[in-house]
C-alpha cells in the first residue's frame, strides 16, 4: 500500500510499513521513515510505485487548463477527486486523481484551499482582480528588465526623467525604477550617481551635490514666493556722513558701512552703518516668513542662495551712490584714540563708495602702514579706522584674526566649460589678518557687543552668540564669549544675510524707538528661531564645506595636476598646500606633523570627491615657531 501525503507545503508519497489505525509507519521515496498521521494521507493507492506516481501526476498537471477547470467546477466546496470524476469522466486512477489535486495546489488565484485536499472556486470577481495584480507584476517585470538593459547601456528610461533626485537621494525600494536602477548598478559596478551621470541624467557631477542640498533643505526650490514689497521708511534724519563700505568683490548684501567725521573741537565722531531691512517690513509678514524660512544666505563657489530677495536686498542694500536706512552706531572718539562715548541712531545713510578688497589691499596692508605707501581715496580713513581697531583690540586682550591662518577664496567662471562639466575654478589664496580684515572685524565686534548690552540692559530679549569652556552656542540672554573677551555678543551686523541679525534688529529699534518688541521676554517664537537658525546654519556651512572641496578636486583636474606639495596634519592624512584640500595618503610613512612634503596624484573622483595620492618625498621638517599653531 502506498499513500499521497502533504508535509510543509509540498506533496510526497511512501510506502505504508505500519499501519496504527490512527497513524501510519511510512519510508519515503529516499528511504526515509517517518510516522505519519493517518488524517494527513490525501490518497491511497496500489499503484504506480510513490516514484512514477510524483512524476507522472506532475506531468499530467502540466497540461491542465487552469482557466476551464474554474469554469466546469461548481460554486460548492469540493475534494480534488471529485473534480478529477468529472473532468475525466471516470473513476479517477491514483495519477489522475494526483494530477487534479497537484493543479488545483498551484493555482490558489483560482481555487481557494477548504482543508485537506478541498477547494473551493474563487469568485469571479476577486479572480477578475488577482488576474489584474498577476498581470501588473509581469509587466512591471517586463518594465524593470527594459529599465535595467536600458540603464546598463547607458541610455536613461523616459521613467526617470522627473524622478532622479528621489532616485538618487531619498530611494523607495518598493518602486521598480529603484529595482532597476539597483540592479543596473550590480551588472555595471558603477554607483547609482555615476551610473545616472553617464546616463546623462545629471548635466554634471556638481549637479549631483548641489541638487543634493536643494532635495533635503530647498525641497520647493529656491524661487521665492509672492511677497509684499517692502515699504522704505519715510522721514527718517538724513545723516550728515559720506559712508563707505569695504567687502570683497562678489559681495551685494552689503550690510555694513563706516564713516569718519572730525570734529571741529578735535576728535572724530565714528559712524558704524548697518542696514536696516527690519525698517522695512515687520515680524509676521510675509517677507518675514521668507527669511524665517531660509534662516540665511547660503553661500558657495560660483553662487548663493539668498535669505531675501533680490528686490530686497536692492532696497536696504548699502550701494554706493544710494542713500539707505540705517541703524547708525557713533563712537565718540577722542584725537589719543580713546572712546568716550557712544550713540545709536536710526537714520538716513548716504554711501558714497564700496570700496573692494582686491583694489584696497595693493595700497593698504601691514608693510603700507609701517613704511608708507602711494595716497588713494579714504587712506586717512581707513588708517584711523585701523589705528582704532588695534586699540580696541587691544582692550580686549583677544586678538580678532589668527595672522598665521590662510583664507581660500573660490570663483568660478561658469562661461567656460571643461571636461567635467560647466565651469572653470579659481582658487586664491590671503592671510587673514590683513589690515583691512581687522578694522573691519574690531568694528563689528564693538557693535554686536554694544547692541547686545543694550537690549541687556532693557530687558528685551535677544540672539546671543556664547562661549565658555571653548563651547560656542546661543542663547536668548547675555553671557560673555570668552573667545571675543566681551561681556555679551549679538550677531547684528548682518541683518540682509541672516535671521539672527534680523531679529535682533527689530528688537534694537524696539528699544531706540521705546516701542514694543518684535519678540516679548521669554518667547518661545524666539526659542523656536534660534533653535532652526543653529540647525540649519550648520547644515549651510557643512554644505559650503563640502563643495569647496568638490571644486578643490575639480581644481587639481582642471589645470591637471599630478605633482604636488602637502603639509601633514597627523598620521596620514595632509593638507595640500596651493588648496584647502585635506584627505589621507595611505603610503605615507612616519613624518613630524608640519612637515612638507611631495606627492603625485594617481586619481580622484568627483562623485566621492576623494583623490589616490603617492607619497614621494619629504621637502621640510616642521618649524617649531608655527607647528603649534596649525589647524586640522
């Protein structure tokens, strides 16, 4: 006697050794035995043997139209041979009655399970739907495997067109495009940004970070919404100054100005000019929600994104040859150089130049002071002003810039297109610790913590930059920042660029117009503000790090450099010399930190933003004086 059993989901059959009444003693096909219970067994038959049976029923299933077998079975619950009765018009023989039962098991769509070896016909209408479902997932087969051979002969599918940042930057697993991108990455190597890149999906690999920072902080874009124009303040004081301003030459949200005024008595009367876009428009508005949106400006090579608009930052912008409104601060200062007294004012400024770094430095700077120098416009100026910062510098027993520290400038010529992409590179190099770098940093440090003692001490709330133990943080009330030897220090002075600065704005002319505050004591708007404005100002410079150092990469590419010099910071990890570019050099041996080295570029990656370098040779030891002060 031989039975047809089912055991874990598959059918198989065996020879009865035992038989118990309740349950059987059975040896498999493999000679295997196993106690089997009697409810279990599907079938009893003589013949074929357990083998043949399992082979010849599954060939005869094979043949079965699955679609008529639905159609001529009944609505009742039935047992497979009483189907297999009907179907061959007989008394079903084990093969047939085998061959019914292993059909109706492999299309559960058609027949719904009832128990051991019962069924019952699926109605029409959840068959009409599962056919759909079958016939969704074989076409969305036929989709990804198109998608994939696509993919992998470089050609992008049409069904990418509008999805390539949610492909490449925030991926759903459960779509097919994500299949077949996955899988085309598998068969080509390549990762999903430089698969789609060859694809053409992107223009270029800056494309690829740069729209990565607008997916996950400008997930609308950065077009500005309908907005009311601000409305420029009217009978303000116009100030009796000519203001001049001092940035570099890309810089428009020229938020800050200086003026210098003697007085017949001796002396001159200071001026410190800030613009004053919170004269403007008030908190609660929509030019308010835009800047509370964005927080800041964010700035990169080649570009920015800007916390106003540009109509704006055009209207409280201090342009040369404009007059603008101002939130003015005056320093009484004495002909020895000593400040006697302070005023803060909101006012009228006329600008009469914006003076730029790269035509000021050439004729002002540290060997200009000590041994003289060509006379230029605002020379006298600028060297009272100078003279001003090294006293107030002084006072604070900090100084205001490392002299020892080089800043790296970026532009890029986007006329110009290179082999990688739009865009050519310019990497400049200048001390920081210029002449004019502390006459402006001095200024501004005087009226963030002057401002900032003001709202201090009435009693309106504020946005404090703090530092104790070497920590930097915010908060809404005055402490000192130890790193700036000040008692309190609120970012003021750049009101156009960032939200802090706004706000704080709006509560300085609160105060000098003895009217309510934008923001009461205690706000958690305010809380709020500063909270997103940490965040997202991190998440700005993180970014604004992260692509220097891609346009680093693009820049040893561009003027194809193979050959040259790093200083090592620690270990193996070094710091190019021509560019701000740190990354790690897996041959280089033991050296000094400081110590100046040679090597040769063997590869980067712009995806990455990585380079392979080859150690070649050490050129210097450190130099004691300045191994300390290097910066990793």
């Amino acid at each position: 006697m031989f039975v047809l059993f089912e055991e874990e989901g598959s059918f198989k059959a065996g020879t009865v050794l035992a038989d118990n009444d309740s349950s059987l003693q059975i040896e498999n096909i493999h000679g295997k035995r196993v106690k089997l219970k009697r409810a279990n067994v599907l079938l009893e038959f003589r013949e074929p043997s357990p083998a043949e049976l399992l082979t010849r029923a599954e060939t005869a299933a094979a043949g079965f139209d699955t679609d008529f077998l639905w159609e001529v079975c009944g609505d009742e619950e039935f047992a497979f041979p009483e189907l297999a009765a009907e179907y061959y018009g007989h008394t079903p023989d084990a093969v047939e009655s085998a061959a019914m039962l292993f059909s109706l098991h492999a299309a559960p769509m058609w027949f719904h399970r009832r128990g051991k070896g019962r069924f019952r016909k699926a109605p029409e209408d959840i068959l009409h739907a599962a056919k759909a479902g079958m016939e969704k997932k074989r076409r969305q087969a036929e989709d990804l495997e198109r998608m994939r051979a696509e993919l992998v002969s470089k050609q992008l599918p049409p069904e990418f067109n509008d999805q390539v940042p949610q492909l490449l930057y925030r991926p759903d697993r459960n779509r097919i495009e994500v299949k077949a991108l996955e899988a085309a990455c598998v068969d080509t190597g390549l990762s999903a940004a430089k698969l789609l890149l060859e694809c053409g999906a992107l223009s270029s690999s800056h494309d690829y970070h740069f729209n990565r920072f607008l997916f996950e902080q400008f997930p609308e874009g950065t077009d500005f919404p309908a907005f009311d124009p601000p409305v420029l303040p009217a009978a303000l004081p116009r100030a009796e100054v000519a203001a001049f301003s001092i940035d570099d030459a890309s810089t428009t949200e020229i938020d800050d100005a200086f003026s210098v005024t003697p007085r017949p008595e001796g002396g001159w009367k200071i001026g410190i000019h800030i613009a004053a876009p919170a004269l403007g428009f008030t908190r609660g508005s929509r030019l308010d929600a835009i800047a509370r949106r964005r927080l800041s400006t964010v700035y990169m090579p080649g570009n920015k994104i800007t916390m106003l608009p540009d109509d704006v930052v055009t209207a409280f912008t201090l342009s040369a040859g404009g007059v603008r409104p101002a939130v003015s601060l005056y320093l009484d200062v004495r002909s020895d150089l000593t400040i006697v007294g302070h005023e803060s004012r909101i006012e009228d400024v006329p600008v009469v130049a914006n003076l730029r770094h790269h035509d000021i430095e050439p004729v002002f700077n540290e060997t200009t002071l000590t041994k003289g120098g060509p006379d230029f416009p605002w020379k006298k100026e600028l060297t009272l002003l100078w003279d001003i910062a090294t006293v107030l510098e002084a006072g604070r027993g900090k100084p205001s810039e490392n002299a020892h520290q080089v800043d790296y400038s970026f532009s890029v010529d986007w006329e110009q297109n290179t082999p990688d992409g739009p865009g050519a590179v310019t990497i400049g190099q200048r001390l920081r610790g210029s002449p004019l770098d502390k006459l402006v940093a001095e200024l501004m440090i005087l009226a963030n913590s002057t401002w900032g003692r003001l709202l201090d001490e009435s009693g309106v709330p504020g946005l404090y930059r703090v530092q104790s133990g070497g920590k930097v943080r915010m908060a809404t009330v005055a402490a000192p920042h130890e790193g700036l030897g000040v008692d309190c220090y609120a970012w003021s002075s750049s009101p156009l660029r960032r939200y802090t600065d706004l706000v704080n704005q709006w509560q300085i002319i609160a105060v000098l117009n003895g009217t309510a505050p934008a923001f009461a004591p205690k706000s958690t708007d305010l809380m709020e503000a500063m909270r997103d404005f940490e965040l997202a100002y991190a998440e700005y410079l993180e970014f604004q790090r992260r692509i220097e150092r891609y346009w680093c990469v693009r820049w040893l590419r561009q003027n194809n450099e193979h050959a040259t010099e790093a200083i090592v910071l620690r270990d193996n990890l070094v710091r190019l010399i021509d560019i701000p570019f740190i990354f790690k050099v897996p041959s280089l041996p033991a050296q000094f930190p400081g110590s100046k080295i040679s090597l040769t570029i063997t590869g980067s990656d712009l995806i990455d933003v990585e380079v392979d370098a080859r150690y070649l040779g050490t050129l210097a030891e450190p130099d004691p004086e300045t191994q300390e002060e290097m910066e990793y």
